[in-house]
C-alpha cells in the first residue's frame, strides 16, 4: 500500500474504521454524529491519500477490498495509541471552548448541552470577541474551538482549520429608542438607506463581521461606520455605542443595551452563517459532546434551515456546500 509521505488524519481513520464495521455508510455516519456525505468524502480522502481502493461500494451492499481488510488492523492500532495518549494528557487538560461573547445564545447553547452529554469532561469558556482573533489563537493551540462565520476568515487561517455549520442566525440591528425606526416591530433593511451602521470596522479581531455587512449593504446606501477605539468589556462597548448614536448590526439574540432596542431585519431575512470552528486533527472527548450537540441542536431547532427570503453571501454559501 502506498505511503502518503505526511501524517494521515486520524479522524479520516476514525470515519474508515465505523465504515469498515458497520458495512453501511448511513449507519456509520449515525454512530459518529456527521452527515453521510462527509463521511463519504472523508473516505474518499483517505483513499487518495492511500492510492488504494477500501471499499466495494453497490446500491445494495458495502464490502471491504483486500487493501481494506489489510488496513484495519493498522487504523485501530493507531486509534489506540491515540486514545491511550488521550488518557494520558488530553483528558487532564480541559477543552477551551472559545464563545466570543458571554451573552450569546448560539454558542452558549451548544456548549451548555456539551457538558450535559459529557459531563465528566472539563469545558471551559472563553472569550475572545471575534473568529479571526480566535482562529490565531486554535491554530496556535492556545484555544480549542470556536464560532462564527468560517467563510469570512483569510484562506491561509481556514488551511489549517476545519468547521461545522451550526446556524443560520437571523440578523438585527440595535437602535437608540428615539430612532424613528425604533417604532417597527422589524426593521426592512432598505429602510436603513442613509444610515452609517456600525459593524465593527477596525476591529483587528472581527473582520469576517465586518465583511459580512459590506456584503450586506452594498447597493443599499447603508455605509459601514467608520473605526472607533477599540472597547474591550460590555461596559466599554455600551459608552462608545451610546457615544456614536449609531444604528448597530447585530443578531437576533444579541444582548440588550441600555436606551437601544433590537429589531429583526427583514425584506430580505439577512442570515449569519455560525459554524463550530477547530483546528485540524483535534481529538478530544469533550471535542466529540461538542460536535455531537451540535447535531442536536440544528435538528430540534432547525437552525440550518434557511427561511424563504433570506439572505447569506455567496461565498458562504459555496463553502457550505463543499463541506456539507
């Protein structure tokens, strides 16, 4: 069997081996909570990487080659020795689940039913205000996972990084009380013509915000506003937004804040596309509850689906749709 001439993933020998087991690529997906199309191309992966064929793929059945027998032994030895090294340090240590920001539903959601289906397993928060800022910080190993909008990143941060869409959030924008669209119980988003909203521009830990809303407005007449300094904490936040009296982009579930109030956008439904983002080759138990919840969550809540009407960039959409 050919050699790869670099390490091999071990979630691509993970996502083999249930294969190789289960004989059926839908029930080999249900056992390691990812879509069927994922573990298909994790499969094929492997295989490239290999330069052999592993499986005899029918409409009725799922039978191993003889290169695919001859890797199993090999695949679970590994997995051991990984798991073995797991119970060695990576359990001791506790995954640093990144959440941006305290008050964010999503995030804390899904971290909160994390630790109900591991509970053994030490989750800890932090904060880090932004994906870019965060994704400097999991490649570098000071952080674990994190959330937001993977497509917005640079590509030479998403190289090292793999993700998982977990919603389709509904987009908002925070007004002063006495804004004249205060009154609407959602606001149309032509109705901010005019409008210089703030979005976070200068902000060296939120770009892939930032160019969501460029994305957002342009040909709307809805300008971006301009860079302020750079306010670290909620009550920071609170005086600099109270001080520029701008219109702020934000989600469904952002925070409330004092004299603002928060107004769904519609006319279109702008989406924020979150995804649970880490970096490649991570392994770790509280990792798997993770990921896992994920899947919980999008399905009971339906957070993948996309409303008639709404809006997601392209370019998210076409990375959605090579890595779903």
């Amino acid at each position: 069997m050919p050699t790869t001439g670099h390490p091999l993933d071990p979630r691509l020998l993970r996502s083999f081996l249930a294969v190789a087991e289960e004989l059926h690529f839908t029930r080999a997906a249900t056992r390691l909570y990812v879509a069927q199309q994922a573990l298909s191309r994790d499969v094929r992966r492997l295989e490239r990487e290999l330069g052999a064929e592993l499986f005899v793929r029918t409409t009725r059945r799922v039978t191993l080659t003889a290169d695919g027998e001859r890797l199993v032994p090999y695949a679970r030895r590994v997995l051991a020795a990984q798991e073995e090294l797991l119970a060695a340090f990576g359990q001791a240590r506790p995954l640093l689940v990144d959440l941006n920001h305290p008050d964010l539903g999503t995030s804390r959601r899904v971290l909160h039913r994390a630790r109900g289906l591991a509970p053994e397993c030490e989750l800890m928060a932090r904060y880090e205000s932004g994906l870019t800022g965060a994704a400097v910080e999991l490649l570098a190993g000071r952080l674990d996972v994190s959330f937001g909008r993977f497509a917005g990143l640079d590509p030479a941060l998403r190289a090292g990084l793999d993700h998982q869409l977990v919603r389709l959030e509904p987009m908002a924008v925070v007004l002063p009380e006495d804004h004249p669209l205060a009154a609407l119980e959602a606001v149309p988003l032509d109705a901010l013509a005019g409008e210089s909203v703030y979005a976070g521009a200068g902000n060296p830990r939120t770009p892939e915000w930032t160019d969501l809303a460029y994305r957002l407005f342009e040909g709307r007449g809805i300008s971006v506003a301009p860079p302020v300094p750079l306010a670290v904490g909620h009550e920071e936040f609170e005086r600099m937004m109270a001080k520029m009296c701008n219109p702020i982009l934000a989600v469904v579930d952002f925070p409330a804040m004092p004299a603002r109030v928060l107004r769904p956008l519609i006319h279109p439904i702008p989406l924020s596309p979150v995804s649970l983002v880490w970096r490649k080759g991570l392994a770790h138990p509280g990792f798997d509850a993770l990921r896992r919840a994920v899947l919980e969550l999008t399905a009971e809540e339906g957070w993948s689906r996309r409303p008639a009407g709404g809006w997601i960039p392209a370019t998210d959409v076409d990375l959605m749709s090579v890595n779903n």
